[in-house]
C-alpha cells in the first residue's frame, strides 16, 4: 500500500530534496508540494494525502496554523501532520503539537529516519523522534500543567498505566509489545483506550498528559 505525502516548505531546495528522498522509496509517492502556508492547506484538501509533511516556518500560514486548519479538534475529517523544523527548540513546535500535530522531526534528521516518521504516521503510531521527546514534552508540560485536565474520564488499568509510559517515552506498539511481552494488537488495544480514558487525539497528547501527571519524570 502506497502512502501519499504532501511536502510542504517555502525554500525550494529543501522541499525538492525532501520530495526526492521520500519519492525514492516504492511505498512512498509525494503527490503534491506547496512553498506556503496557504497552497499547503488548499493542496491538502484537494489531493487529501495520508500525510502532510509541514515546515514550522512558513509565509501566509505557518505550521501551527495549517496544522490546526487540517488535524485541529475541530476538523471532522483531519489529515495526520509531521512538522520539521531546524532547531529542536523552536519555540513553534510546541505549539504544533498542542495543534494536532503527530510527529515532529527535525530537518538534518536524515533520510532514514524521515522515511520512518511518513511511515508512523500514515497509521496514527507516530510521536516525537525519541532522543529528544524526554526534554519536549517535559517543557510541553511544564508550560500547561495548569490548564490541562489531570484525571482520567475512567481510570487506568496497571497495565494501561505500563503503556501510558512507554507511549511517553516514544515506544512505538511493537516496542510496547515486545517490552511487556504482549501481542501487537493487545498494544494496540491499550493505546486506543488510553486515547478514550485521557480524552486524547493521538499519541503525542497521551504523552504529553503523562508529563502532566507525573507519571513520567521531567
């Protein structure tokens, strides 16, 4: 099965060499490229890629805004987001994420792990690259803490509680799987009720609930 990426970034080179990266691998097809903000939204309506591959940094409407406009909560139909960045302390991914965003990579990640990022996300098991998801969503945490709900709707199983922190740390659910000793799809079973009981769009806001509670140290 193809996934279709729509790439978007308002410096020609980079968008052109991320679209040949990505258009290199024989399950990837990029579909479209947008050099702003606005084509980026427009395009991703149109074409509705699985993907859309988003520079934080953008004329018209930057990341945060296209974000919000295609993965936002109040989007019926929301398109999963990547955002890249060149500095992983850009100040705009934090508010991404807060968006709706389900991963985040940074430009010098290289094509390996850009590859795994479009891969994660096409099927909704995305979250920030691991080395540097401790430090982000503790200062994701730290900065909202006060505004987020810290209970549950139903409580956590221990087993839920186990997953909850291996999804905060950036285990994907074959990592879950093989780390507790469970089956793929029981890994997958906890992570979607996890999204249930903590009221969450995606992994990245189980996670960053996790910081919020103290269940994983910042």
């Amino acid at each position: 099965m193809t996934t279709r990426v729509l790439v978007a970034d308002d410096q020609d080179l980079v968008r052109t060499g991320l679209s040949m990266i990505l258009d290199a691998q024989p399950d990837i097809e990029v579909v479209g490229q947008a050099a702003d903000g606005k084509a980026a939204v427009e395009l991703a309506h149109r074409l509705r890629p699985d993907v859309c591959l988003v520079d934080i940094r953008m004329p018209g409407l930057d990341g945060i805004e296209v974000t919000e406009l295609l993965a936002g909560r109040g989007v019926a139909d929301p398109i999963a987001v990547v955002v890249i960045t060149t500095f992983d302390l850009d100040e705009y991914v934090h508010g991404a994420l807060r968006a709706g965003a389900r991963g985040f990579l940074l430009k010098d990640a290289g094509p390996e792990l850009l590859v795994q990022a479009v891969h994660a996300a096409a099927v909704g098991d995305a979250l920030i690259a691991p080395n540097i998801t401790r430090r982000l969503l503790a200062t994701l945490a730290a900065g909202a803490s006060s505004k987020r709900r810290t209970q549950p709707i139903e409580p956590l199983t221990q087993r839920e509680e186990e997953v909850l922190k291996l999804v905060a740390v950036g285990r994907t659910n074959a990592e879950i799987a093989a780390e507790l000793f469970i089956s793929l799809t029981t890994a997958k079973t906890h992570v979607a009720s996890l999204l249930t009981k903590i009221g969450a769009r995606n992994r990245v806001e189980i996670a960053m609930w996790a910081y919020d509670t103290g269940r994983v140290g910042h």
